[in-house]
C-alpha cells in the first residue's frame, strides 16, 4: 500500500502543513479574486495572468540556478531531459487548468472555485478507490460528507446585489 510506514509519520507536523497550505490557499484566492476583480488594475485577464506567471517563471528558474545538483544536470543533459509525451501532456493539463481557473474566478468567485476543486479531488479518490484499489477509510467519507453540505449551503445563500 502507499500508506505503508505511515506509523512514523508527525500528525501534528503534517496537520500545522496542512492548516498553513489551507491558510495560503485562501490568502492566495481571495487576493487573485480581488485582482482579477475588484481592484483599479487595468490590465486584461490575459494580461494578469502573463504578469502573475512572470513571478513563477522567475523564482523557478531561481531555484533551478541556485541549487549546484540541479543546475549541474541541466547544463550536462538539457533542461528536457527525461522528458516523456505524459510529463508534456501534464504541463499542459496544469496550465489550461489554471486558465480555467482564472476565467471561473473572474466569471464566479473563489468559493465556487475551491468547492469545484474540491468535488475534482473526491471523484478522482473514488475512481482510484475504483480502478487502482485503493482503500477509501471513515475519515474520507466524513470529509466528502461536510464538501458536500457545505456545497449545499452555499447554493442556499443568498446572492449578494452585484
């Protein structure tokens, strides 16, 4: 199982992880909603996500350029080395996902985003629980059933006057 050794592992250390990415998450969309939305910018929604990406680009190529192992591989074998037809197909499925998520964001709101995120990641459990048998336990079931009532409760609000 992919679980083995899991004994050894610090709860409270992954639970602080857990809580913190929760926490950045959140920052992070509320302030890419507020961007894309609220703010006096008036650059495009193209425009915003070139410009967000610049920052991406920069602190990864960063990374690349500061850590000596990996820059000494990129220089002896090519930055696409391994490179197989799934890792491109997978860099494309991220970056038109983030593009789809950018337009949700500008045509919905974060909520909507993160329930529609979160529902993406339940099916793809139930179909790994289905196709590669993998054991889906109490606790999964526990948070599928409050995402799927706090999805519930939002559809029950009242909208906002825009």
């Amino acid at each position: 199982s992919a679980f083995t050794g899991l004994q050894s592992q610090n709860a409270f250390v992954g639970i602080v992880a857990t809580l913190g990415v929760a926490g950045l998450a959140a920052v992070a969309g509320v302030s890419f909603e507020w961007l894309i939305k609220g703010s006096d910018c008036r650059m495009s929604f193209w425009q915003t996500n070139l410009w967000l990406s610049g920052y991406s680009i920069v602190l990864g190529f960063a990374g690349l350029i500061l850590i000596p192992q990996h820059r000494a591989t990129i220089m002896q074998d090519g930055f696409f080395h391994g490179y197989t037809w799934v890792t491109h197909f997978n860099a494309f499925t991220q970056g038109f996902g983030g593009l789809i998520v950018g337009l949700l964001v500008k045509h919905a709101d974060v909520i909507m985003k993160d329930i529609s995120m979160t529902m993406g990641v339940i099916l793809s459990a139930i179909c790994s629980s289905i196709f590669l048998e993998e054991e889906i336990n109490a606790w999964f079931w526990m948070g599928t059933i409050v995402t799927l009532m706090g999805a519930l409760f939002f559809s029950w609000a009242p909208r906002p006057e825009a």
